[in-house]
C-alpha cells in the first residue's frame, strides 16, 4: 500500500523571534511541499479563530512566499463548515495556529472535523502547527481539573498526525507541563521541549529532524523526568 503521508512540521514561537530566524523554518514546510508560493489553509481554533491573529500571521506568510492564505474557521457556532472544508481540501498546506491546545482539540471535536482532517492527512496533505498548533499536531497533551494540583492532571488525545510527545517555547519554567506529561507516561517515553524559534520535523515513523535550534530531550525513568542530550540541527541547516 502507497503512503501519502508527508513529514509533519512543529513550530514554537513564544518569545519575540526575528524574521531571519522564523522564516527559514516556513521556507523548509514550503520546500517540503515541493513549491516557493504554496497556497495555505489557517486554521485558528486554538485561539477562537482570531482575526487580528489570522491577518498577522498570514501577513508573514505571504511575505515568506505563499500565493494565498485562506482562513478555514470553525469555532464559531454560526461557522461555515461547508467553506472551512472546501478551503482545507483546495488549500496545498495547512497551518494550524496558537493559543490554547485544549480548546482547539475541543472545537474539532464538536465540529466533527478531526476524522476529516486524519483523511487530508492521509492523502498526503502537508501539515505544520505553531506553538498549541504544533502540539495539536503531535499524539496528546494535559489538562487540569485544578491548575495549582498536578493531582488533577489527566492526558487527553490530540491529533497524532506527529506520534510523539511535545512542549513548546517552555525553556524558562523548564519544561513543567512536559514533565507533567511524562509522568502521567509509561516508563521510557520520550518527550521533546521545542525551543523558542526552533522546530521539529517529525516523520510517520516517529523519526525527527531538529530545525533552526537545538531541541531539549526528556525521559521517563522509575517515577523520575531525566534530561538526555539534545537533538542538534544536522550541519547546522535548517
């Protein structure tokens, strides 16, 4: 049986990062689409499909390159799902936004768009996600029943397109909601801290490639979170 299925790109942003860090990071998701100008499906459910959002980030991606940046909202109760659906399944790329990762998890499920978007996937759909976007992206993430309880905490499933483990932009409070991921994990799972600016390609396999920084690596020993080496950029290239 063919596989469609295309690398899966992570992106962190968090704090202010310049253009000659971030725009090689989309070059590489637009040469991996195999074109310089691609058109692009947003996506902005972790942020309630924020229009001031949507208009900044696609101001940056059609400097970048891309020929047209379309928004596929769906957090509205009065959305277009008709339209969201035909914009993702014309579109060459979709960029699934920040913000909230449960919420964005919530809205696809009550949209019924998480078995629409496995089936673009599938058919070998290009996909990259910013900051709560890219964890969306990878196989799940937590929530809390009380926030100052780590008792409360319980896994919850994300998209799983990346079938790996993930945190972003979390290098200045060392990585603590990761550490809460792993240890709700089996032992030996890995998870990956993607640093502010860098980013992580992750194949079908699992396999990952380290872009434009360094990612931190975690794993689960007994009850302990332990730090291994970091994953490096190969030669240094994006």
């Amino acid at each position: 049986m063919v596989n469609y299925k295309k690398p899966v790109y992570l992106l962190a942003g968090g704090r202010p990062r310049s253009r000659k860090t971030f725009d090689p990071l989309i070059q590489a998701v637009f040469k991996e689409n195999g074109t310089a100008s691609p058109t692009i499906a947003y996506m902005g459910m972790a942020n309630n499909d924020d229009e001031a959002f949507f208009n900044y980030i696609a101001d940056i991606l059609r400097e970048i390159g891309a020929s047209k940046v379309e928004h596929a909202s769906v957090s509205s109760e009065k959305a277009d799902l008709e339209k969201a659906q035909d914009i993702l399944k014309s579109a060459e790329i979709v960029f699934i936004s920040g913000g909230d990762v449960d919420r964005g998890m919530r809205v696809l499920q009550e949209k019924n768009m998480i078995d629409s978007l496995s089936r673009l996937y599938s058919q070998g759909k290009l996909f990259c996600g910013l900051s709560a976007g890219g964890i969306m992206l990878s196989k799940e993430w937590v929530r809390w029943g009380d926030p100052n309880d780590d008792s409360t905490a319980e896994l919850f499933p994300c998209l799983g397109f990346a079938p790996i483990i993930c945190d972003m932009h979390g290098e200045q409070d060392d990585w603590e909601e990761l550490k809460v991921v792993l240890k709700l994990e089996k032992a030996n799972v890995k998870g990956y801290g993607i640093v502010s600016g860098a980013a992580l390609k992750v194949f079908l396999n699992g396999k990952i490639e380290a872009l434009g920084g360094a990612i931190h690596q975690y794993i689960r020993h007994g009850e302990r979170v332990e730090r291994n080496s970091d994953i490096l950029p190969a030669n240094g290239k994006y």
